[in-house]
C-alpha cells in the first residue's frame, strides 16, 4: 500500500515538496540519470507508486525541482531589463545571478552541470529563452566574438565557484561580495594593444 504523501499545509502539499527536497539530494549525489523513481521514493520511505501519485515521470521531477531557480531567474531578467542604463542592466543581473548561487548552490549546480538536466531544461522548458535574455543583457544587443565568450565563462564559472569547497567557508555577505567582484573583472572591457586587429563581431546564425 502507498503511504501518502499530501499533507496540504496553506494549499501546498508537504509530500510534494520532500520529494522535491529528496530527489534534489539525490541528483546532486547521483546525478538525474544515476537517480532512479525507485531510488527517490526508497530515501523516502515510500513506495514508487506513491511518487507517480505526485510526478508520471522523472524529468517531471527534474523540472519541478528547478522550478524555484526558473522563476528566480526570470525575475532578475525582468528587473535587469526594467533598468534603462547598460551598466545598471549588468549590475542587476551580476546581484541576482550572486544571489540564485548562494541561496540555490546545488540546485545551480546541478543546472548548469548535469547533461541530463541540461537537456531536459532545453527541451522542456523557458530555460533557453531565459538564458538569451540574461546574455543579451549581460553583453548588450551586438556583441563582439571576446563579449560573448566572457559573459558564458561567467555563467559556466558560477557554478564552479558555487560548488567549490574552498569557498564554502566563506560567509554569504563574502562569497556574495566576491562573486560580484569577480564577474565584474571578468566582464570589463579591455583595451586594445597598439596596433592589434579589432575585435572579432559575434558571428552570424
């Protein structure tokens, strides 16, 4: 017999959310394709038809799981583009970005990271036009080939830093006041040498 797992607390089902708590420890351990439906509802203490009672399948748990990271995104891509200077645009996205990492450091990881949840995101979500939107924000509507390149090391470099365990000492307010200082580094604009070719334009579709 399935335990059940609704608890509604305020209209939000409880067993919803320690499944979601559960499968994320697990894809973070495992990763989405070594975390099986059985494997989550026995952490759980439940049988696998108590976890279709919720979820008809896995990348339906994997995008419930990034749902809150989806919707924090969207939201700093939506004050970002509220903002009317280039400069507060990119300040607005550096902070939220800053932000998601340090409240969500697996979930960020495991979006950025795992190639089952990469695909599953592409495929079966608002990520990628989400992504598109943080990038042009991020290097303005007609970047260059270096522009590009450094603002995709700085998504990719927050996940890394986000997981790192050298910096997991640090406190939110210092790993916040570093990741903002390091995205900045990366970003600016360097000057051309003395006779070097001009940057190379983004290249076309």
């Amino acid at each position: 017999m399935a335990v059940e797992l609704v608890d509604h607390r305020d209209g939000v089902s409880a067993g919803r959310e320690k499944l979601r708590a559960t499968a994320l420890d697990l894809f973070a351990d495992r990763g989405v394709s070594g975390t099986s439906l059985q494997m989550i509802a026995d952490a759980m203490g439940v049988t696998k038809a108590a976890v279709y009672h919720h979820f008809r399948s896995k990348d339906e748990i994997v995008l419930a799981v990034v749902r809150p990271a989806l919707d924090q995104l969207a939201e700093v891509a939506a004050v970002a583009e509220s903002k009317r200077s280039r400069s507060a645009q990119v300040e607005a996205v550096i902070g939220g970005l800053a932000d998601l990492v340090i409240e969500n450091r697996p979930l960020y990881g495991l979006m950025q990271g795992d190639p089952t949840c990469a695909a599953i995101l592409r495929d079966r979500s608002e990520y990628p036009a989400l992504a598109e939107r943080l990038m042009t924000l991020l290097t303005g509507p007609r970047p260059d080939v270096g522009a590009l390149m450094a603002a995709g090391m700085l998504l990719a470099g927050l996940r890394g830093a986000g997981l790192d365990p050298r910096v997991t000492a640090l406190d939110d307010e210092q790993f916040h006041r570093h990741l903002v200082d390091c995205s900045h580094r990366l970003l600016r604009p360097r000057r051309r040498p003395a006779g070097a070719a001009p940057a190379q334009p983004a290249l076309a579709e």
